[in-house]
C-alpha cells in the first residue's frame, strides 16, 4: 500500500474496525454491535442502520450482502474511497471486514437523503423542497460525482455505480452530497435492481451488469428528472399503471406540453421557469440512449453551475 494513502492501520490481529485518518472516532466492533440501532433502509447493497454508541456518537452502519470479493480487493476499494476527501462526497470513517461481516461506517445526516426530502417518508405525506435547495443538490451531486470520477489510479473504483436520491444527503452548505461510492464493484452481480433503482440504470446496464463514467451520468440525468418533476424514477399512477420517469418525460416533452414535466410545487414560484428548462436541458443530455452521445461528468458540472451563475460563490 502506497504511504500517501489516507489510512491508519489501527486493526488489530483480529479483524478489527479499520480507521481512515482524520477520523476521531474510537470505538470497535462490540461497540457498534452493542449500540443502540434503527434501521435506516434496505438498499441494494444491503442494509443500513442508525447507530447511537454510547457516549452519544451517531454514525451510520452500512451492512453489506453478497460482496463477491476477497479481503484483499475490499481493502483496496475502501482505501480509494477513504482517500477522496471533497465536500460533496460522503466520507467513510471506518470498515469491518470478516469472513461474515462487511461493515462500512459513515457519518449521520439527520436531515434524511434527498429521497426523504422529496417524496416524504413511508406513510407520510410529501414534504416541500424548494428550487434552491434542488439545484444545490444538483450542484453539490455533480460535483461528487465529478471528483470520483477523476479518481484514476483505483483499479476497483472505474465509477460509482449507485446514483441515486436514496443516496445522496445535504452537506453543511446544503449542497448535494454522495455517498455508496464504487460499491457496485465488489458485489457478486448486479442483478436485476429493486424496482425503484431500476428507473436509474442505463440502458445498456441491463446487458453489461457493469457501472462506467457514461451509466453514471445517465443515472445522475434520472437525478436531474427527479429533482425537476417532484417523481420517483418508477412509480404507479392512481390507476397502478407503471411509469418510467425517462420515457414519461420524453412523450411530455415531445407533445410540447414542457410545463407539464415541472413538479407543481415549483410550477407556483415566479420567475424560476428558464433555469428549470435548462436543467431539464441538461437532464435530457444525460439520458441520451447511446453511451459515447452523453456528455462527461466535469462538463455536466459546468452546464448545472451555469444554470445560475451564482452557483459558482461554493468553491469546488
């Protein structure tokens, strides 16, 4: 392992939690087990809970399934994503690997993922966001997304593979922030996704089962559907018929019954219509069915930046 990697080998013989540098966190795998935990969400990869240990520390314990590789190559992904260290990327304090257990643990953000922002939690009604807040998580998402991206010398780190708003939490600055980096890299497959996943994946992701720079950007377009239409990427309408945010949005489009697509609760703000066009502009870019048509995610970056000029005072 190369000395520049962020990493402090505090893991004992046995399998201990593993530390990233910059971490204060003190505590081992008893703690996490003792801790008072609420389960968050099943999510592809597994599941995710609440930890609170117990000198009031709250950290996010990603459980995972199915991981289809050996400790070594485990290792070598974690250190890639423990060394990103950038504001819109969620960062990774610690992991656990054994023979039954493969622990992640992440920082709590109590405001919920943008998911929980947008479509409420189960059985509550739909909260409201307003544009700011979603073009920030635009910004703040393109941005993390940008930055993994650029990460070159990972051989299991080629994309991050899971985009979307499940995903993606509000920094201090209440921009956009990512976290499941690369996990889709040490599964054993990716099988078919959970049916709201499924409206986030490329096309061509259904052959190939393998994450690459262009399937993210298609899933970050889904992203940029979702923020502007208020809808899940898969959804039932009253009726239960199915609906695929891509492909709704196309016809909406196609008839030019543009206004159509905006979420109504952004539809009653004066003087927001031009900058939503442009996302969708944007969006429409991303989901493009051929992968080499769609645009890389630095210049993806620039055009959601551009969206409001504004944008740019966040230092990148």
């Amino acid at each position: 392992m190369s000395p520049e990697k962020a990493v402090s080998r505090t893991q004992d013989a046995n399998n201990g939690l593993v530390f990233f540098e910059g971490s204060n966190y003190v505590f081992d795998v008893e703690d996490l087990l003792r801790a008072s935990a609420e389960v968050l969400g099943k999510g592809t990869f597994g599941m995710t809970y609440k930890a609170i240990l117990e000198d009031a520390i709250t950290v996010v314990v990603k459980r995972l399934k199915d991981v289809g590789v050996g400790k070594k190559d485990f290792e070598q992904l974690m250190e890639a994503v423990g060394s990103i260290k950038h504001e819109n990327v969620v960062e990774v304090r610690a992991y656990y690997y054994s023979k039954e257990e493969k622990l992640i643990v992440c920082d709590y953000f109590s405001q919920g993922s943008v998911a929980e922002m947008l479509h409420g939690k189960m059985g509550e009604s739909r909260p409201s966001l307003d544009w700011d807040t979603r073009l920030r998580i635009a910004v703040g998402a393109a941005r993390g997304v940008a930055r993994v991206h650029a990460e070159v010398g990972a051989k299991l780190l080629l994309a991050h593979g899971n985009i979307k708003s499940t995903n993606i939490f509000l920094n201090s600055k209440h921009y956009g922030c990512i976290s499941d980096v690369g996990l889709s890299s040490i599964m054993t497959s990716l099988g078919p996704p959970v049916a709201r996943a499924a409206g986030y994946w490329a096309p061509e992701m259904s052959d190939t089962r393998k994450p690459t720079h262009p399937s993210d950007v298609y899933s970050f377009g889904v992203l940029l559907l979702e923020l502007l239409t208020g809808k899940s990427p898969v959804h039932a309408t009253v009726g239960d018929e199915i609906v695929h945010l891509v492909r709704w949005v196309h016809s909406v489009v196609r008839e030019e019954w543009t206004a159509e697509v905006f979420d109504v609760q952004l539809l009653r703000v004066p003087g927001i219509e031009e900058e939503m066009v442009e996302m969708l502009r944007i969006a429409l870019s991303c989901v493009v069915r051929t992968p080499n048509q769609r645009p890389k995610m630095v210049e993806v970056v620039k055009m959601v930046e551009n969206i409001r000029h504004l944008e740019k005072r966040q230092s990148s």
